[in-house]
C-alpha cells in the first residue's frame, strides 16, 4: 500500500485568528512558566512563589526558587524561543523541511568542543563549557554551509548531504576523544542528555546577550523572507538582497543554535517540529511564523519539563529526552498530515 506524499499548499488565516492564537500562547506560557517554579520534588504553591520570588526569607524554599527554579525557567524560556526560531529560520532558508540543529551539525559541532575543553584545558561545569560549546556549533554550521554552497544558494539536498557528512565526522572526532580520556566521557555523558537542571543564574546571564540579538534579527527579517519565499527572481524585484539575507540568516541561526545548544546541550525536535505546527497555525506568513515559533516553543519545552518532573518524582526526567519522546509522535502525526503549508 503506497503512501501519498504530504502536499505543500500556502496557508492563509485571518488576523483575528493570528492574534487569537498569540494571546493563547502568552498565556499558556505564562502558566508553564509558573509551574515550572512552583513543580519539582518539592512542590510550593503559587502564592508563595510569587511572595518568595519578590521578598526571599531565607527559608529554604526562597532558595529552590530563587537559585535553582527562577534560573531554570529562565533558560527555558531562552533557549526554548532560540530553538523555535531557529529551527523555522533554517526551514525557510534552505526551503528544507526537515533543517534542525541536529541535522546541521550544530550538536555535533558543540558536543566535540566540550569534550576537546574537558581534554586540552580542563574546562568543568557547565558554566566553563557554556563558551567552547557556542564556539563548536557557530564553527560546525559555517562550515556545512560552506561546504553547502553557501555561496551559489545551498540547495535543500547539498546542504542536507553536507550536515550529514560533517555530522558524522564530528561525532567520530567525539568518539575518538571520549574513548582515550575518561574526563572527558564523562562531561560528554553528562551534557549530551539535554537539560535545564542545575544551570545557575550565570550560564543565564551568559547565552542571554547571544540570544536576544539572535531574536531581534531573526525578526527583523521577516518581510525579507516573505519575499525570497517568492522565489529569487521575485525577491529581488522587491527589493530583497538575497546574499544579504542568506549571510544574515546564516549568522543568526548560528547564534541561536549555538548559544541554545551551548547552555542546555541537543534537545531534539523542537525546532524540526514548532515551526511546522506555527505554520498550521498563523499560515505562512514569516511575520508570524516568527514570533509564534518564538512563543510556542518554550511552551512546549517549559511544559515537558514540568512533565519529566511530575512522572519521576521525587526525581525527574531530563527535558532533552521528554522532547525526543513528546516530539517524535508529534513530528510522525505531521508527515502523516496530506497537506502541509508551503515553505
């Protein structure tokens, strides 16, 4: 029994509905984002949160929210919004529908700097590997554009190819380390999993600058990407400069992912799988694709968080496997789908 492939159309929705759908996502992330301090082994109530988080007492409770559960929501909320974005930015640039950090070899390229900081310098914690990490997976999607043809328009395939192969090589550089330095297997095992736990407020303040600016440019390109999504030719007839966009588009998603991947490691799925899901939502239009990408993300990654700790408790689940199990149904569900909007 043959399987009819999904049919790209171009999704419209009304404004009322976009906006609608705005405010229902600042909602639900306004309430995961208040479960997430008030959830965990030791749950508080949301009153005292919200007096704890304003007017610490030095109970014990004060700390788990102030020093261990602000923090974590905060990177999730971060990191969530990076991810999203950059998984929609990567769809519409390389018009791949399957672009993700783990398919760019941005993971890859972040995972063989930490183990080589763990080896050559001795970097420990997550605070020391935050900035080898950000500098392996800006170095990783540089290079796979470059060997992508960047430069002549790096089609969907070639640059796909090219992920895959400097992926695989990356990942047996990381082998090779892991297997002859035992400090360094160890912060590999530690890291790899994905997670928002035990970040201070320091890896917070680190990937913030990185990711604001990642955020507003990414959205500032908007009409940009609306008007390449035309087709070059088009794009330019309305004033888009394509080399211009592509080399900022590549920039940013390289200062997303990197940051994202650096503080929290590979969480999967979120930006294959958001972006796909904004479109059903808001249409096609990058004006909002964007920004609800950039909403609907931490939410999801915020909320299976809060998942993982409500199923394990009193231990928990890390986020990076929650995604993975959550997101794969979700992203089967969607190539199940016979028509998808257009990229």
């Amino acid at each position: 029994m043959s399987v009819t492939a999904p049919t790209p159309v171009a999704v419209r929705r009304p404004v009322p509905v976009r906006l609608l759908v705005v405010l229902v996502l600042l909602g639900a992330l306004a309430l995961v984002m208040a479960l997430s301090i008030s959830v965990g082994a030791r749950s508080i109530p949301l009153d005292r949160v919200w007096t704890l988080v304003w007017s610490p007492d030095g109970s014990d409770e004060a700390t788990i929210v102030r020093d261990l559960r602000v923090p974590r929501t905060l990177l999730g909320l971060l990191v969530g919004a990076a991810l999203g974005l950059a998984g929609a930015l990567m769809q519409s640039l390389t018009r791949n529908p399957l672009a993700d950090p783990g398919l760019l070899g941005v993971n890859a390229g972040a995972s063989l700097a930490v183990v080589l900081g763990v080896m050559l310098f001795g970097l420990s914690g997550t605070n020391a590997q935050v900035w080898p990490a950000m500098l392996g997976a800006g170095a990783a999607s540089l290079l796979v554009w470059g060997i992508g043809g960047g430069g002549g328009g790096g089609s969907p395939v070639r640059l796909a190819l090219a992920g895959a192969a400097i992926t695989f090589a990356l990942l047996a550089a990381v082998q090779a380390v892991v297997l002859v330095d035992r400090d360094a297997f160890a912060a590999y095992r530690t890291w790899n999993v994905g997670a928002i736990a035990g970040r201070d407020i320091d890896v917070v303040t680190a990937v913030l600058p990185f990711i604001a600016v990642g955020i507003a440019g990414t959205l500032l390109l908007a009409r940009p990407l609306n008007a390449l999504a035309l087709g070059e030719d088009a794009g330019r007839a309305l004033g888009a400069h394509v080399g211009r966009v592509r080399l900022a588009s590549l920039l940013l998603i390289a200062v997303l992912c990197g940051a994202a991947t650096a503080a929290a490691g590979p969480i999967v799925f979120l930006g294959l799988t958001v972006p796909h899901v904004a479109r059903i939502l808001v249409g096609t239009d990058h004006r909002w694709v964007l920004p609800v990408s950039a909403l609907l993300s931490p939410v999801l990654l915020l909320g299976a968080d809060v998942l993982g700790r409500v199923l394990e408790r009193p231990g928990e689940i890390e986020v990076g496997i929650m995604t993975a199990i959550l997101g794969g149904p979700a992203f089967i569900w969607l190539v199940r789908r016979k028509r998808l909007p257009r990229l």
